[in-house]
C-alpha cells in the first residue's frame, strides 16, 4: 500500500489480488460507513478521475473506496478468452466481491454510474445482505431504452479508439455528448482526460470490450431482476442524458422495491460533475439516513 496527497485530501493506494488478476483500489480513511463509488465506463476512465472533485465533500461522511474496474485504471485486463466466457459486468462483480473481501470490507453503501451503475446493480442483486445502501447514476443494464440504440453518447464511446485512434479532438466530441453544457470543461479537462486514455493495454482491452459488446447484443439484462435489490435505491438522472436516456429509468422505478428518484434538468451523464453540490449534498443525506 502507498499513500499520497491529492487537493486536500489523504488517498491510500491499495494493490488488491484476486484469482482474476490485480485490483487498484484508492481509499480515502473515514469513521462513517464504507461507500464504495464505480466509475463508468468512458476512454481513460477510473475510480479516482471520475470522482475526484467529490471527495472532499463526501469524505466527511464515508471511508470511501474507489475501485478500478477490470480493464480501466491500474487494473488488470480481461483476455479474450476472459470476455468471451463473461460479460465484463459479470467479471467486475467477482473481481470487486473478491477485493472487498481481502480488504476486509462485509457490508457497505454502493454508487455507480454508467457502466459501474451496471456493476453495482448486479452486486446489489447477487448479495444482497452486503450492500446497504445503493446510489445509481443513469446505470447500464438495469435501463431499458426508448429509442434507437446504440444511443448518440454510446456511438461516440465505441467509435473513439477507432477510425484513426484517440485524439484531442474525438474526446473534446465525446464529452460533449456526455454533457449538456460542454463550456464548463475547458482544454485542460479534454486534455486531462486524453491523456488518461492512452496507455497501450487500456486501449487493446477496449477494442475486446466493444467487440465483445457487439456479440453479446449489449450489456447484461438486469433490468430482468431488478426486484431482487434489497437495498434502498436513490437513482440520480440528467434528464438531458444522451447516452443513458431518462426514458429508460421507468423499469427502475416500477421494479426496484425500495426506491426514489431525483432528475436534473439542464444535465447530461456526468450527475457528478454537472451538479456537483446537489449530487454531493443528494448522496450524503440519503445515505446518511440508512446509517
């Protein structure tokens, strides 16, 4: 384990190894009750760079862990042979139960968006008695579109490490349709987030992802068992989402046993970031209830 200093706050690096491969896994120490928060799915993404301007805040209640998903971060990467006998939604939940383990952690709240909303969903539905809080952000899987598919936020994801590879360019055009506002991130968060994207084995993983996107017809369909989650459910939404639509979230609300929902307006994809305070502010009040 290491530790460093990123703004203000302390952020311990965890190395964790399961039977599938290694798991980076960032801590910031707290007294409350551990939140486990899954970054989604976009070129370059990981735990820490998705949420890192929330920290802070959410800090003062949680011992918050940010795991890599396989295939992102520091993380190892799914084979082929790995992805053509699971879905990656199915290998994250293993690799990250088997982390959570080792790490010594039973019980815990649980916050997801995009393609880590698909992980938490499954995690919730597959033990149950372990997640006691659930917080998801436009999810993967548990959605059922209204609309054409893929969706105009998925085409630019799918399409950005190909057709000449990744550039500056093709990430300012991805986050634009990850946004509703795009002129509130400047070059230097385009910048940031490219360079994220660029290592050699993130890229061959995501070419096996998309192919094995494209075979399995799409992400999981949990939406099928969405009333086995146990957990009180907040669903946060931008009703502007191009890559997750709003439309979609009925199944979730008429499902899921437990559940409540807030919707932005004048957001996309990026809850976290678009409404930073209200998210922050929606997360520690719901989850500061359950205890």
């Amino acid at each position: 384990m290491t530790t460093a200093t990123t703004t203000d706050i302390e952020l311990r690096h965890h190395r964790v190894q399961t039977s599938l491969g290694e798991i980076a896994v960032a801590e910031v120490p707290g007294d409350g009750p551990v939140l486990v928060m899954l970054h989604g799915g976009g070129p370059g993404a990981s735990g820490v760079s998705n949420y890192h301007q929330n920290l802070a805040a959410l800090s003062q209640h949680f011992r918050i862990l940010l795991p890599d998903q396989p295939g992102f971060g520091d993380s190892y990467r799914p084979t082929d042979a790995d992805l053509d006998d699971r879905s990656i939604t199915q290998i994250t939940v293993d690799a990250l139960f088997q982390a959570l383990d080792q790490l010594g952690v039973h019980s815990f709240h649980l916050l997801g968006n995009s393609l880590g909303g698909a992980a938490a969903i499954a995690m919730a539905q597959a033990q149950r008695e372990r997640v006691t809080g659930l917080v998801l952000m436009a999810p993967g899987g548990g959605w059922l579109p209204f609309g054409p598919t893929p969706t105009e936020g998925q085409k630019e994801m799918f399409k950005y490490f190909n057709g000449g590879g990744p550039s500056e360019k093709k990430m300012a055009a991805f986050i634009r349709t990850m946004v509703f506002d795009h002129k509130q991130f400047g070059e230097d968060v385009v910048r940031a987030r490219y360079e994220a994207s660029l290592d050699e084995s993130h890229i061959e993983f995501y070419h096996r992802y998309n192919a094995a996107f494209a075979k399995r017809h799409g992400m999981d369909p949990l939406w099928k068992d969405l009333h086995k989650i146990k957990a009180p459910t907040l669903l946060l939404w931008g009703r502007d989402d191009r890559t997750i639509t709003l439309e979609g979230a009925q199944i979730m609300l008429k499902q899921i046993p437990d559940v409540q929902m807030h919707v932005f307006g004048r957001c996309g994809h990026w809850v976290q970031l678009e409404r930073q305070a209200e998210f922050e502010r929606l997360v520690g009040d719901f989850l500061g209830e359950l205890g």
